[in-house]
C-alpha cells in the first residue's frame, strides 16, 4: 500500500488484515462479500442474534440438529481472528459493504443484513464475464450443439465440492432412471489431476457409461460453465448451489436441481426454490447422500414430465433472467457513485 497509495482498498473476508493496514494509512476500504445477501444475512442472524431468535424469512432456515454445528463452525473459524462476524470485515468496512446479490432478487435479505451491520448493503449484480456468449468450439459445446431445445441436463457441484463414491454412485443411478440427455462434470482433488479418465472409470457404477453413452457425457475437465448455461439445449441445472452457480443459472434462465453440500450452500439453495426457480432433492441425513431415486425424481419431475411444474419453473427463471440483465448496468453504477462518494469524502 505504500507503494500503490490506492485510493480505496476492496478486500474480501480471506483478507481480514487488509482494513487494519488501510486504517492506518487512512485510506477507506470496504469488503466485498461473495456470498449472497440471503445467506450472508442467515449466518449473521445465527451470530448475533443466536438460534433461539426466529429468523424473519421462514423460506431459509436449516434443520434443528444442525445448527449446533453451524453455531460452532462460526466460532471455530472466528477463533483466532476478532471476536466478531466474518472476522471483523463487515465491521470494519468504510460505510457501506458489498454484495455479490442483486437488490431485484434479494431485497428483503440485504435489508434485514443492513440492520443487522450496521452499514448500508450495495449489491453489485451478478457479475458476470463479458466474454460469457463468446464462441467456443470445444468438445463439450459441440455435443450441445447437437441436442435439442432444453432436452439436456447440465450437471456440475463446482471446482471445490469433490463427491465421494458413493454419491457418484447414487447420482448415476438417478441417471439411469431418467431418459433426459446430460452432461455431468466431475471434478477431482487438484493431486489426481491428470488421471481423470482413469477415475472416471473407476468412480462410475460398472456399465454406466456404456448405457448412457447416446445421450451422456461424462467430462472431469474444466468446463466452460456460462457457456454451457447459456446453450439453448440446457434444461436444468444439477447444482450444489455455490454462489457462482446460481448466480449464473439466474443469469441465463436456467432452471435448477439443488443438491446443496456445505458452507452457504442450503439457503442458497432455499432462495432458489422460494424464488420458484428450482426444486431441491431430499436427502437421506442419515446415511448423509443423496439417493438414487430422489435425483431421479426430480430430474424427472423437472425434465420429464410436461407439467404445470415444468412450465412454471421455465417462465419464472426467464422473467428473472430478464430482471438481472435489465437491471445489471444500474446496479453497476450503483457501486460505483457509492465507491466514488466514499473516495470524495476521504480526500476533504
């Protein structure tokens, strides 16, 4: 910082030190949430008001026996920084936090997140990659462009979600039991990089890829994700509902299965089915998966069957697509007249 003299510091929650240091050179910084405003304002909730208080959105919520876990993840990841939320970051924020949401989307939740911080919350919009609708000619898109309209299921738990076995397993199984078309990335630990085909074909149940081998691909390789949402053959979105995911799935109007993991991911995926753009699987907790037959059961019920429940979640998620693109460039300039006002208001 002494080199650069920034004007402004934008730091997110892995750079807790960063406002300590801007502060002692006078310099105003303002943290960046990449977590949406709807799980961002749950977990605060959980921390400052605590689990016995009712959560004012009953829509996100998390099962009574896991929010003694909840509870003492936050602490445990709290225990060596200041004893406040997402370690002090919102705290320390020069008037104002940043959140990747949109205020179209998740009004009510970045509201209540306000009151609760303290501090206004600006929501940038969705971010998105200005080269998203670039064309790409790999081998994944041209097995898309060879699908028809909204015929293929598009299934991916992200970069940092690695499934075990036995979820594969249940996963495939659910595969088996529907007949839409699919593309299914999986993603393996960055030390097993280089042997994917090999644990692809140990992973899978024995005979899978050769049953589906019409209608599937299996990839462990990165994927270009918007550009897959963005193909007019993608139907749904198998997701563990990171983030990005969703965002991006609102984006280009893709309808989404949630399969939530960890971390943000459940509310995440509740604001989904509140929304009415997604329909989430039931998991088996005790065995701690989820099982064949409910994926199968909402791959079907989404992809399937031609029903009111189709037809609603398509519409819903286009007119919200439409809302996020319509909106986007407002509320780009949204976060910067806030950027340049606290810039302004430091220079006096």
């Amino acid at each position: 910082m002494d080199s650069l003299k920034p004007d402004l510091v934008i730091f997110d929650v892995y750079q807790p030190w960063a406002p300590k240091i801007a502060s002692s050179k006078g310099i105003p910084s303002i943290y960046f949430s990449t977590s949406g405003a709807t799980a961002l304002s749950f977990l605060h909730h959980l921390y400052t008001v605590g689990s016995g208080a009712t959560f004012p959105f009953p829509a996100i919520s998390l099962p009574d026996d896991d929010l003694p876990r909840r509870l003492a993840l936050l602490a445990q990841n709290l225990k060596d920084a200041d004893d406040d939320f997402a370690y002090g970051a919102m705290a320390r924020s020069t008037d104002i936090v940043l959140s990747k949401s949109s205020r179209y989307v998740e009004k009510k939740y970045a509201d209540y997140l306000s009151a609760l911080s303290k501090k206004q919350i600006v929501c940038t919009g969705p971010l998105i990659a200005a080269d998203a609708k670039k064309h790409d000619d790999s081998e994944i898109m041209k097995w898309l462009n060879g699908k028809t309209l909204d015929s293929t299921i598009y299934i991916s738990f992200g970069s940092e979600c690695f499934l075990s076995k036995k979820q594969i397993a249940e996963i495939a199984k659910g595969l088996d039991l529907c007949d839409a078309n699919f593309l299914w990335v999986i993603r393996f630990p960055a030390e097993e990089a280089g042997t994917g085909i090999r644990l692809i074909e140990e992973e899978l149940p024995a005979g899978f890829l050769e049953r589906v081998k019409e209608r599937g691909l299996v990839v462990s390789k990165w994927a270009p994700q918007t550009k897959i949402l963005d193909h007019p053959s993608i139907g749904c979105f198998v997701s563990h509902c990171g983030r990005s995911s969703i965002t991006e799935s609102m984006y280009f109007g893709v309808p989404v299965i949630a399969m939530p993991m960890n971390v943000d991911q459940p509310m995440n995926a509740q604001l989904m089915v509140e929304l009415g753009v997604g329909v989430e699987v039931e998991k088996d907790h005790e065995n701690g998966v989820y099982v064949g037959e409910e994926v199968a059961k909402a791959m079907n019920r989404v992809m399937v069957e031609k029903n009111a429940l189709y037809e609603g979640l398509r519409s819903r998620a286009r007119r919200l697509c439409e809302t996020m693109r319509e909106k986007e460039g407002e509320e780009v300039n949204e976060v910067a007249q806030q950027l340049f006002k606290i810039c302004a208001k430091n220079k006096k």
